[in-house]
C-alpha cells in the first residue's frame, strides 16, 4: 500500500530475521526458567508475535516477518515477554530502532541490548495545538496578557489494553506556575477532535496608560506550555500517560500566534537506559526498504531496455538484466525485481530461457548444472517461490501440517535415540512420511504452474542439446530446481515457505530435515544414491527406497513437468485453506430485531468460500455459523473509523448485506484485504463503487442517503489483474531497478573500461575486470551506455522532486510535525541548497 505524495507514490517495507535472546534475567524463584516470545511492533501497534520458546534464558526463534508499512510510523519496536498462565504476560525488555536509524543496520545481524519497558516512555501519536498571546483589557480599564491554547485533534494514540478514551491535560510551566486544565474525554478512539480553548495568564495587571507587553524576554523564555495525553481508565490502577508535548512560549515570536502539529514524546524520566546486557541482548536482522515511484512514464525509456532488449540481444551476457546481475554484490539482489517485473509483463520464459542457455553453454561437466548461485539459477527460484507458491500448498501444506500437529517420534541416529524411542518404530514413522510426500509430490504434475512448466521445457531442451550423450541431463536439469531448490527448501523450513505460521519445533525440525534429505536425493536420479549421505544411518534408511519404481515415478513426474503442452489450470475440487485467524465481526442483522454487536470469531478463507466460526476448534468440522461463497464477494473494501470508532476495520460486501470485520492491526487489515481481493477478483458481478461508511440509523454516513440498497458513492479501489502476478507493481519494481543501478553505478563504470579493454587488447585478461562476464564487448558497452544514460536521467528527476518538496514542506505541518527527528535529518540533508519555514 503506497502513500500518495504529490504525484509520487511511497512504499514501505521491511523484512526482519529474528534470531535468538541471550542472558534473559532469570525469573525470581526456584525454576528460573522464563516462557518467552519476541513481538514486532509499528510504535505501539502489534504486528507479529513469534512463537513461545518455554524453559530457556536465551531463547532460539529463528523466525522470518516481511510486511509492507501500510503507514508512517517513528519507531520499529521489538518486545521480549514472559509469558504467564495466571496472569499478563509481563515485558522483560524492548528494543526500539528510529526509522531514521534503520539504514545504520540494514541486511547485518546485529546484536541490540535489551532496554527497560516504562510506561511514560510507550508513546505513539501526534498532536494539533494553536497558541496566541494577546492583550486583554479587564473592566477595570488595567491591561494583562493571556495565552490562548487550543487543542484541536490527535492522531495516532496508542490503544492500551484494547481501549482508548483520550483526555489531554494543558498547564502553564515556569516559576511559581502550576495552573492545570483538562479537555472532555472522548470515548473510543485513538483519533480524537477535542477543539477545546483553555486561557493562562501571563502576565500580571498593568496601570491602563501602559499598553506595551510588561514581559521581558528572558522571562518569557523560561516559559512553556505543556500537553499530557492521557487514556481515562476505570481500573483501580488509573490512567494510562500516553504521551506529552512541551512547547516553549519563545516560539510565539512577535506575531504571537503558533499553530503546529507536535509529536508526542516520553517523560523525561521515560528512557531511563541500563547498563549493558542488564536485560539481556536481541539478534536482528533488519532490511527496511523505502521506494519512491513516478509517474509510469518516467520508467519508460530503463523498462523499454530490460523487457524489449534482455530475451532478444545476442548475445544475453550484454542485455541490461544480465548486466544487472553482473554488477550486483549478491545475485538474489537482483533476481527478485527481475523477475517481479518480467512476470507482471508476461516476458519471464523467454528471459529466463535466454539466460539459462548461455549458463548451460558455458558449463562443461553435466553434473555441476546450475549448482552455483548465479542469476539464472536465484531468477528460477524466485519464479517458483511466485508462481508455484499455490502449488505448493495444494501439495505439501495437509501432510507438513499434520507432521507438525502429531510429533511422531522419526529419529533414526541411535546416537541421538531417547531411552523411551524405539528405533524400528522410528524408522517406519518417517518411511511412512517420506513415502506420502514422494507420492503426493510425485501425482502432482497436472497442477503444476504452466509457467514452471514452460521453464522447465526449456532447460530440459538446452542440456539435451549440449550434453548429447547424457541421456540422464535432461532429468537433471529440472530435478536441479523442482526437488532441490523448491520441494526440499518448502519441507525443511515451512514457514518460510507460508506453508506453517512458525519455525517447527526442534524435534519436528529433525522430522522435516530427515525427510527433505531424503526427498532431495530420491529426486536427484544420482547413480549412487546410499554415496549421497555422509552419515551410515541415512544411507541404511535409504536402502527402504531403492527400487526401480521410485526412479521411474520421478523421471515420470518430470516428463510431465517438463512437457511441451501446456497444462490448463484445472479447477480443484478441494478446497484449499488460504488464510485463517481471528476477528471481530459485526453481526450482519439478518434478523430484522437481532442486536447488532461485536464478537470475536475464527475467519477461514478456501478458494471456494469465505467463513467465519465460534471457536478455531469448530472450523475443522462442518458448523460454521456463516458462509460466504467467493462468488458473492462483490467488493472487499476499507471502512472508516468513524463509522465504530475502531481502527483496522474491512467490509466484505455481499449482493444481500454488508460484513463489518476488525482486524487485529493495520498489517493484517492489509492483508486480509489483498487476499479476498484476489481470490474474489473474477467475479462477474464486482462493484465498482462503495460506500466507505457504515449504514447507521437508517443512512449512510457518507453520503447521507436513507436508503440501505442504495448505490455506492466511492469508486472502489483498483482491482488487482488475474493471473499469475497477483500484487506486482511493474513501476515499483523498475523504480527498485533503477536504485540497483544507482547503487552500484561505480561497477557500470568498471565495466564499461572493461568493454574497451577487451576490445582493444587480445591478451590475458586484467584482473579487476575478470569478474564480468563480457562474451560480446562492442555490445555490451552499447548496452552500458544506455543503462548509464536512464539511470542519470532518473537520478535528476529524483534530484529536482527532493528540491521541490524541500522548498514546499513547512516544519510543524501535518505531514512532518514538530519532533519528527527523520525530517530533521532530512532537512540537515538538504540545508545546503535550500531554507525552510517554521
């Protein structure tokens, strides 16, 4: 979701490995032992949760969380808690990265200490306030001079266990000062519209004759008002702080007026730090990506030259995707946006086909294909991550999730064997397992991507046709990618895969890593496949599957895969889970006198039905207490908050009635959105307006129009295309591209003197140029300079929007409130070419 900046569209985005805990304080008794888990939080809003890792002081979470950033936010936070069956679980410490920190650590582990969790420094949100000294002359005919404050609105609260109900608390702060005042609670919302004035004397009573302000500046510096947000609270423990602003009267200059937005900061006793590894220590790795997308036809000239030129340049090494590859430090860098934006334009094949034939010429053994990590091979498996990843829950997703559930013991080292285990009974667990997955994996060739199989043809095509007299290479080539880089990978880590919500367990880790060995070598055809293990037990178990009919059930499979026709996508009879989880929902009043309340229920989303149940144990059986077919979605869209006052809030919209659904955050609203979008995308009957408020008391609140069949007022928002590209952006992707070549334009450079090095000199090759791969140097160099020369112009162009929007953005506005430290350094950036406004 992109937020819209004056013709320019701005996404977020981050991806995050959280790695382990260590020297977690102990817990005060005889145990020691903590049950702890790990959140991601936007601010103060919960984003994800990993699993609990019981009985342990460092914890091991070895868990991956990508999200796009549906919203501005000033703090990616990370919170260690203890979790606790009697009571709250209790936060044992934080870490807190400022967004304008976030490039310090980007792609590194890094060890962060963990810091105190203070209630005063827990603040999120932003605050409107208007100031104006003026001159008031009392009936008594003598002058005195009083502030004006008005607070006006906030954004962003923070909801505190699950409520907000904000009252702001205004007082007047220097010598002898202690005046306090507070504005009306305002009841369920996070966003609330105080619009209250509260006066301050500010000086005393003067003689009428004397009309000029009788404050010295000095006294008048030592003054400042100070805002408290508070959340009003019916527990005995009181109200919760949310926040405060404290604005010195010097900003009122000699106008005596100051309207500003402010952010809300912590108490100055909020940060208390604590020495080193006090609280014990978070391993992160934090990847937070920030793109700036014009207008389609800025993109135009740089994605004219990767999609027109990239399949059709002779030779491939010199079209500008493989340059790309050629100048980026790590392959997959450059793999995903490629392929995110050949896909999204229907070119993958014929690049994909180009590139990996020249790799496969260039190869000289037939058994070392694709082994390296070069670009043809990272492009082929993000392809299959893409377009295979509905494929892969089809196939693997009931038996991974039934080996999670069941925690069969399939331990087969003796060395490793608990005393309660038997190791026959072992061995036959995990023969069982393997033999259900080969067979599920093996049957599945009809459901196999069209576009997976087109690349596979093609790879099968070029080795036949290099290795002649290996009649086993044309197997090889696609076993290389099918078994060993996506059904292998998807077994030994689900989770990263979508196929699980979490790392697996570490004994259900050892399960899945026995099986995908095992997979993988079953699908590589090796001559000697018991040669394959290192260890003598593997290669004992293996013996369970040396039969002919293993090897014909692959080279049949991949005959299938890799076959010339093309596959049609059959619809599946089974329904397939796509996404589950709780909600609240509104009830829908299908009763004309029923209560319309909210209550919390298990959502379930197949490709055949929407459904929601009273509990996550009931939805494995038939008693959903309502279900929606996808093909009465007629829209899915945001609702407003004003409509419940409650934040993260969707409507699936139906032929008869409206579902109101709360999500649990602005991430997972996101999502739930994007997915019913897509699987609902076809429907011939798709509105195309909404109403993005609620029917209340017989209307509409956006529109005010009484009757509740009554059209839309809101076009609805883009529908997403129906195919394989699902939420490709082709502008966001080529805008990644063009920060690629930026990044690395040093290399384009290096490159280009390599060009002319080898075009004008025969010998042996340099050696700060051997790392290029240059089969054409007159070509290549051809290519360099039009790359060079989109890139440059792009650059201006994001050069001259960063001067604009400098010379147009006003400290203190709505956009970039006063305290937001990113802008400040944004403005210390810029301050060369440019002033400001306050």
């Amino acid at each position: 979701m992109a937020v819209e900046e004056e013709g320019l569209r701005v996404f977020q985005s981050v991806k995050i490995k959280i790695g382990e805990a260590k020297n977690i304080p102990p817990y005060p008794g005889p145990n020691k032992m903590r049950d702890c888990y790990c959140t991601v939080n936007l601010d103060q809003e919960e984003v994800f949760r990993t699993k609990t890792i019981e009985k342990s002081l460092c914890p091991f979470y070895g868990e991956d969380f990508y999200c796009e950033i549906p919203r501005s936010f000033r703090h990616l936070s990370f919170y260690i808690f203890d979790r606790d069956v009697f009571r709250r679980d209790s936060s044992i410490g934080k870490v807190a990265v400022k967004k304008e920190d976030l490039q310090k650590y980007h792609g590194k582990d890094h060890w962060f200490p963990l810091q105190p969790v203070c209630a005063d420094s827990e603040v999120q949100g932003k605050v409107h306030l208007e100031l104006r000294l003026s001159e008031v002359i009392t009936d008594s005919g003598v002058i005195c001079h009083k502030l004006a404050t008005r607070v006006l609105e906030c954004q962003d609260l923070p909801i505190v266990n699950g409520q907000c109900d904000p009252y702001a608390a205004v007082s007047l702060l220097g010598p002898s000062r202690s005046e306090a005042k507070k504005t009306k609670v305002k009841r369920k919302t996070n966003n609330p519209q105080f619009d209250e004035v509260f006066f301050f004397e500010v000086t005393k009573p003067l003689s009428y004759t004397k009309r000029q302000f009788d404050v010295e500046e000095d006294d008048v510096d030592k003054l400042a008002l100070k805002v408290d947000l508070w959340t009003a609270s019916n527990l005995k423990f009181g109200d919760e702080f949310l926040g405060e602003v404290r604005v010195p009267l010097k900003v009122l200059g000699q106008s005596g007026v100051h309207d500003a937005w402010y952010f809300l900061q912590p108490r100055d006793n909020g940060n208390k730090s604590v020495k080193a590894d006090e609280l014990g220590s978070l391993r992160l790795n934090i990847i937070y990506t920030e793109d700036h997308v014009f207008p389609t036809e800025h993109y135009n000239p740089l994605r004219d030259l990767l999609l027109l030129q990239s399949a059709h340049v002779e030779p491939v090494s010199a079209s500008a995707a493989h340059i790309l590859g050629e100048v980026c430090r790590e392959k997959q860098e450059a793999a995903v946006p490629l392929v995110r934006l050949f896909l999204h334009y229907g070119k993958i094949v014929p690049f994909l086909s180009a590139i990996a034939h020249a790799e496969i010429n260039r190869t000289q053994d037939p058994n070392t294909i694709f082994r390296g990590n070069s670009l043809t091979s990272k492009c082929i498996d993000e392809t299959m991550k893409l377009a295979g990843m509905h494929y892969l829950r089809v196939t693997l997703k009931p038996i991974i999730d039934e080996i999670c559930t069941d925690h069969k013991p399939c331990e087969i080292d003796p060395v490793k064997l608990k005393e309660s285990e038997n190791l026959d009974t072992n061995r036959e667990n995990l023969r069982q397992y393997v033999d259900r997955i080969f067979n599920v994996i093996t049957s599945s060739g009809v459901s196999c991507p069209t576009v997976m199989c087109d690349i596979f043809f093609s790879l099968r095509e070029s080795a036949a046709s290099r290795f002649q007299v290996d009649p086993d290479v044309r197997y090889t080539a696609v076993s290389s990618f099918i078994f060993l880089r996506f059904f292998a990978p998807a077994i030994l880590s689900p989770n990263l895969f979508h196929l699980r919500p979490h790392h697996p367990d570490p004994c259900t880790s050892r399960t899945l890593t026995l099986i995908s060995k095992t997979i993988q070598t079953l699908g590589s055809l090796a001559k000697s496949k018991s040669a394959n293990f290192k260890e003598s037990y593997m290669a004992a178990f293996y013996d369970y599957f040396n039969e002919q009919k293993y090897a014909d059930a692959v080279k049949n499979f991949l005959d299938l895969i890799s076959s010339s026709a093309r596959w049609d996508q059959k619809s599946i009879e089974t329904p397939i889970m796509l996404k589950e989880g709780f909600m609240i929902k509104r009830a829908q009043g299908r009763n004309r006198f029923g209560l319309k309340n909210f209550k919390k229920r298990w959502f379930r989303l197949t490709n055949h039905k929407f459904t929601y149940h009273k509990t996550k144990g009931n939805a494995k059986g038939e008693g959903a207490l309502c279900s929606i077919p996808i093909e009465n979605i007629l829209a899915v869209e945001r609702l407003e908050e004003e409509s419940f006052k409650m934040k993260n809030m969707f409507q699936v919209i139906q032929p008869e009635r409206v579902l109101y659904i709360q999500a649990n955050n602005c991430v997972e609203a996101r999502d739930w959105i994007d997915i019913l979008t897509k699987v609902s995308q076809c429907n011939r009957k798709r509105l195309s307006t909404y109403h993005p408020s609620a029917y209340l008391n017989g209307h509409w609140l956006c529109c005010k129009l009484s009757a509740d069949t009554a059209p839309g007022c809101t076009p609805c928002t883009g529908g997403l295309p129906a195919n394989i590209q699902l939420d490709v952006d082709g502008d966001r992707e080529t805008e990644r591209i063009y920060s690629l070549y930026s990044t690395y334009m040093s290399k384009l450079v290096k490159m280009q003197e390599a060009c002319g090095s080898k075009s004008v000199y025969d010998g042996p090759e340099q050696e700060e140029y051997s790392t290029f791969v240059i089969d054409d140097p007159q070509e290549t160099y051809k290519t360099l300079r039009l790359v060079i020369s989109a890139v440059q112009t792009l650059e201006q162009q994001h050069m001259q929007y960063k001067r604009d929007k400098f010379r147009k953005t006003k400290y203190g506005s709505q956009e970039h409130p006063i305290g937001d430290q990113s802008f400040q350094c944004y403005i210390r950036q810029q301050s060369e070419s440019s002033t400001y406004s306050i």
